[in-house]
C-alpha cells in the first residue's frame, strides 16, 4: 500500500519503520511544518492515510482524507464529541473510517476482559471501581483516550455509577479516573474493584509504542479495500 502518514511524532516513526518492515510505500508525511501539502493532489498519491495528531487538528485531517475518499486509520484521541460526525459523514461519502483509542492487540483484548468483568460485577454492589491511567508527559489529552473506554465499557454495566470524572469521586455514583504523566511510561490502565473483604484488579502495562504502531497499520490494511466503519474488533476478529 502507498500510505500518508499524518502526524510524524514518534508514533508516526514507528508507523512507518513497521509500514516499510510490512513491504508498504510512505507516500506522504504531513507534520507540523508542511501541514498545507494535506491536499487532494498530494492525497490521490496514496491509498490509505495513518492519522496520529492531536485533539485539535484530527477532525480535520479525517474529514479531508473522507473528502478525498481515502480510507483513513484515526488514532488521535481527545475529539470524541465530533466523531460520530465523522462517521456519519463516511458513511454518506462512501468512505472508510477506523478510528480506535487504542491499537495495540493487548489493549484491545484488554478491553474484552474489562467489559465481561464489568457485566459479573454489574449486581455486586458491595463493590465500588475505579481507573487509572499512567502515560508519559507528551500525552496531550487527559484522561487517556483508553481510559475514557474503559469507563464508558463500565458506565453500560455498572448502572450505579452515572458518570466517569477525571478526579477522586465526589460522591458514589462517579467513576473516578486518575491520571498521572510520568516520564517514560508508554501507558498502564488499572480497573480495580474494592470492597471491604477483597480486591479485584485487571491491569494492562505496555512496555514500548511498537505495539500501538503494529495495530495501527494492521488497521490500514484491514480498510483500504473496504467500504464503511470500522473498529478494531473486526480487525483483529474480537
């Protein structure tokens, strides 16, 4: 596949050296210095687009490659009030969209777990949850893109809470979500069920990027001949 990569941070390195590892061509690199060549012309030159950016610029970037019926792979997270925007308009273009607030296989199977602990604990009442989530200092969105997953995956099981809040809970019926930035830290996610009896603690810790970047193109090549939205349970058969 000829790929865009838009974003070009760390995570769009390791995109491309796993991309070129996997026999693609990096068609296009956007970053912060030529964002003006994200443009229909330069676009036509691909067949799919890699997004990692930021909360502020991803809807557009999205939108564009839609426009331009260039399947694209979102994994910037943070804008999730204009997504379902986004897939809408796929959806009415003929595109492709995946977007996911997380690519790594773990992760993902990660989130399987949570939502089956999530539905056993759904009665057990003398059980209160909560999250947290520890990443590296350059993530720019808080609470983590996971962590707002895993808490929404509670929140439709757990119908004694009624809200997830980035903070200590104020009362009984939040899910609080701590967020701690600490350098290095590629991400760690605890959901831990307290009562007075015991513990009940899941945890998924990723030791380097590799993984998020490995699921990101996997994506990519799950889509580019597709039609539609996607999620990463189908690419990876959950």
């Amino acid at each position: 596949m000829r790929i865009a990569l838009i974003g070009y941070g760390k995570m769009g390195k390791m995109i491309e050296e796993i991309a070129v590892e996997r026999g693609h061509q990096i068609a296009l690199k956007i970053h912060t210095d030529n964002r003006e060549e994200l443009i229909k012309e330069n676009l036509a030159k691909t067949d799919v687009a890699i997004e990692f950016t930021s909360p502020h610029s991803a809807f557009n970037n999205v939108m564009k490659c839609l426009d331009c019926i260039v399947p694209v792979v979102s994994g910037s997270t943070g804008w999730n009030d204009k997504l379902e925007e986004a897939k809408q308009y796929c959806l009415q273009k003929n595109g492709s969209l995946l977007h996911a607030s997380n690519f790594s296989i773990g992760v993902n199977i990660f989130f399987q777990i949570n939502q089956l602990l999530a539905k056993l604990m759904a009665n057990q009442n003398s059980y209160d949850v909560q999250l947290k989530e520890v990443h590296h200092t350059q993530k720019l969105d808080a609470p983590s893109g996971t962590a707002v997953t895993l808490a929404e995956q509670i929140l439709s099981h757990i119908t004694r809470k009624d809200k997830w809040v980035n903070a200590e809970a104020s009362n009984e019926q939040e899910l609080s979500i701590i967020s701690q930035r600490i350098d290095p830290a590629p991400g760690t996610h605890h959901v831990k069920y307290t009562s007075d009896i015991d513990d009940i603690e899941i945890i998924h810790t990723a030791h380097n990027r590799k993984s998020f970047a490995l699921g990101a193109v996997l994506a990519a090549e799950y889509i580019w001949d597709k039609k539609g939205v996607f999620s990463m349970k189908e690419v990876l058969g959950l």
